[in-house]
C-alpha cells in the first residue's frame, strides 16, 4: 500500500514541482547537469503518512506523534527546498522536532533523562541528517532508508512489536515507491524534504524496535547504529575529512562516498546498488545477532573496522589513488585505533569460535570483564615491542602477538585465578590476532605504496 501510493503520487507531484519551479539546479558541487524536481519528500510523506494512518497506528500515542513530526519535518525540508534555510536554522528546528518527540515518549531508553535526554536529541537528529547527506547520488538515499527500514521492520516483528513493523514497513514501501522514479537516471530527487523526513522517522521507529529486545543496555546501544549504518559513515567519513582539509563540515561537496565510488569507475546504477548490497548486509547481520549480545558487539566491531579500512581506501578527491596522506601524517595514532579495535573483535571471535558462536552463559560476563584488559595489555605490548614501528616485520608481529596473549594469561591468573576463563580461547585468539594485524598492516602499506607512486609520477612531470 505504501509503496503504491508513494510510486504513483510521484505522477502527479513531478509536474507541479516543476511547475512550482521546486527543481534541483545544476551546481559545482553537485553531480548531475540536469533540472530534476524534488518531488520525492511528497512522494514519502504521502506512502509513509497515509499507510500508517489507514493501519491505526494514529491511535497509538508514540505513533501518531512519530507520524505527525515526520511530516512537520518533511514541511520543513520542502522550505528549505523553496527558499533554503541556513544549517543553523535547519538544526534548531530539527532539535525543536526532537524534542516534541522526546516529549511524547519517543526517546533513546538508556539512563533517561540523564543520558537518554542528549542521547535523544543526538540520534534524532543526526540521523536526519545523515540520509540528508547521502542524497547526493541517484537512489542511494531512498534505496538505502527502504533497506534499513525493512531490516527495522524484520527485527520489530520477530520481537513481538507489532505497531513499530507497521510503521517501519510503512516507510521501506514509501522509500521503495520514490527509487521507482529515483534509480539512476533519476526522474526525481527526495530533496530536504524527502531526505530529511525519512532520516527522522527511521530514527525514530529504530529506537521503538529496541524498546523489546532482550539483552538490555548495549543491544539498545548497537542495534540502531547498524540499522543505519551506511548514512553515519559516510556523515562521519565526510565530517572528518573536512575537518581535516580545513574546510566546514556544513559545506557541499564532491567528497561524499557515492562520488570517491563514481571516481574508482563505477556507474551510477552500480554505486547505487553497492551501497544497498552494504546495508542489507550489516541489517541482516543486525538482525541474525540480535539476541546475542557477544555477537552483536564482534558484528559493531567488525562493521568499525571496515568502515576504518575502506575510508583509508577510498579514492582521494582529484584522482583514483587511494588516501594515504592520513596514513602517512598518523601513522602511529590510526594503527592504535585500530588495533585496539582489532583486539576486541579478535576475542569475541575467539570465543565465538571455541563454543560454536553460542558463549556459554557463565562466561559472557567474564568475557566483557576481560575485554578491556585484553585491549589494554595488547597494546601495552605491541608498543613496547616495536609493533608500530616503521620496520615491524610479520615475525615481530607475531611474537608480539604470542607476548600479549602469554601477558593476558598471566594477568587473569593473578586477578582471577583464571577462573571461568577457556585456555581454548586464548590459542584461538593468538592466532586470529595475529591474522588480523597482519591484514592491516598489509593493507597500510599497500596504500602509502600507491601514494608514494603518485608522488613520484608528479616529480617525474
């Protein structure tokens, strides 16, 4: 039903965008040299508004307050389209949504108020914003928010929460019915309007969908995240690097992820399918882990650790060779980062792997105790035993691999007497560690290799 009101609408609203002369317009930092209209955000509202409405979800308190604020936040998104507003008034009204919202009993359930309050105001918004700036390519807004939105909806169903599956269906069927007429070459583009009301109501039906899980605080922490993982990369991807360019995170630009995959030689059509193929992966990871909090938190740390590799990996701004100035710059602080995260992916995984991805009750406890001594006393060793620096060999690597788990073993046996603590696990851990770092290590070098190649062929001119 949604997707058929959405996708027809599109008919009738198209004309009178243009009409209106609600167009996007060719600019030196947008793809595209095409007036397109921006009749997609109507298109939504109309599938996600009427659809959840006709299924009674007006009758439920938290509902209708979701369902009223996604249109008052697509009525401000089609402003901005009109006559655009400046980031700081889109943020402030963007809060003042979030916080109706929070008023109505729609908010992140972790320590409220105290933390749930911010925490709030941060998801809500945020995720606004982040589908608003992946709508920067044909279909990678819309396919990607009908993605994450059936993934909401799967895992709300399988939980018993019957109104959020409707809503969350709601809006993967209005989403769908808008990349009808969105796939490349776009007929029609979401706009503010579009992107930044499905942003909200995603955000929204994605923190209901947790409300149900069992598994308590860091299933309600995690699954959101991986739910809209693709618009918070490329948000944090495009922040950073900006940032670090000196530029301001709130100016337009061809550096978003959708552009570096265009500049690699992909079309738009398989750019757009690239990134669907991504986040149904993470969303049905999401959804196969959900009931595991030991695997959600390797399939978060997994997701992290990729993320951090590919935006090492994707092409620079002005060529298809890869980005090595950060590499080169940081080193030491990025290796750091990411192998502590690698650490903490490779002891779950090793207890994953030593009970046939079911951990045992009695060791899930002493697993997130040993976590952080495990992270810290890797580190330790790996600094000290010239892990990082510029002439570590596979062999060093190795050693300090096989140092770090005999000083692990030693420090749960003075603290714990090694109790509720499997031998297995830390054989297995030793020699996924070591695999792991290896990986990186290799995939660092091969990209300040290309940089070094490029510098050279630019000497050489």
């Amino acid at each position: 039903m949604a997707y058929g009101i959405s996708a027809l609408s599109a008919f009738a609203v198209a004309p009178i965008m243009r009409k209106l002369r609600v167009i996007s317009h060719p600019r030196a930092d947008r793809l595209g040299s095409r007036t397109v209209p921006l009749a997609g955000g109507i298109s939504f509202l109309c599938g996600f508004v009427i659809t959840a409405s006709a299924f009674g979800l007006f009758n439920i308190k938290e509902f209708a307050a979701v369902i009223s604020l996604t249109a008052i936040v697509g009525a401000i998104g089609f402003f901005d389209d009109v006559r655009p507003l400046s980031p700081a008034v889109k943020l402030l009204l963007l809060m003042l949504a979030s916080g109706a919202l929070i008023l109505y009993g729609v908010y992140v359930n972790i320590y409220f108020p105290i933390l749930g309050v911010p925490l709030s105001f941060l998801w809500f918004s945020g995720v606004s914003n982040a589908f608003n700036l992946i709508d920067n390519a044909d279909g990678v807004s819309s396919g990607v928010a009908a993605i994450s939105a059936l993934t909401i909806g799967v895992s709300a169903n399988l939980c018993g929460n019957e109104p959020c599956s409707v809503a969350a269906l709601s809006i993967s069927g209005a989403a769908c019915g808008v990349l009808t007429h969105n796939f490349p070459p776009a007929r029609i583009f979401l706009g503010d309007c579009g992107s930044l009301s499905v942003g909200f109501a995603l955000a929204a039906t994605s923190v209901i969908a947790t409300w149900r899980e069992a598994g308590g605080l860091l299933i309600m922490l995690i699954l959101p995240l991986l739910f809209v993982a693709v618009p918070l990369f490329d948000t944090a991807f495009v922040t950073i690097s900006r940032i670090s360019r000196g530029d301001s995170p709130t100016k337009g630009g061809l550096d978003h992820t959708a552009h570096r995959l265009l500049r690699a030689g992909l079309s738009p059509r398989k750019v757009a399918l690239f990134s669907y193929a991504v986040s149904g992966a993470i969303g049905v990871i999401a959804i196969l882990s959900k009931n595991n909090p030991i695997l959600l938190l390797l399939a978060a740390l997994g997701v992290v650790l990729s993320a951090i590799i590919t935006s090492l990996t994707l092409p620079s701004l002005k060529s298809r060779i890869p980005i090595a100035a950060a590499i080169r710059q940081y080193k030491q602080t990025i290796l750091l980062i990411t192998d502590a995260l690698s650490f903490a992916f490779s002891f779950i995984l090793a207890y994953l792997a030593r009970f046939d991805l079911t951990v045992p009750d009695v060791y899930v406890g002493i697993v997130a105790t040993a976590l952080p001594v495990v992270v810290t006393v890797k580190l330790a060793v790996f600094y000290l035993g010239g892990g990082y620096s510029e002439n570590a060999t596979y062999s060093v690597l190795a050693r300090n691999s096989l140092l770090a788990t005999i000083s692990a073993v030693a420090a749960f046996t003075i603290a714990f007497r090694f109790e509720n603590l499997s031998r297995g696990v830390f054989i297995i851990d030793f020699f996924i560690t070591s695999l792991v770092c290896a990986l990186i290590r290799k995939i660092f070098k091969v990209v300040s290799t290309v940089k070094d190649e490029e510098n050279e062929t630019k000497n050489g001119d």
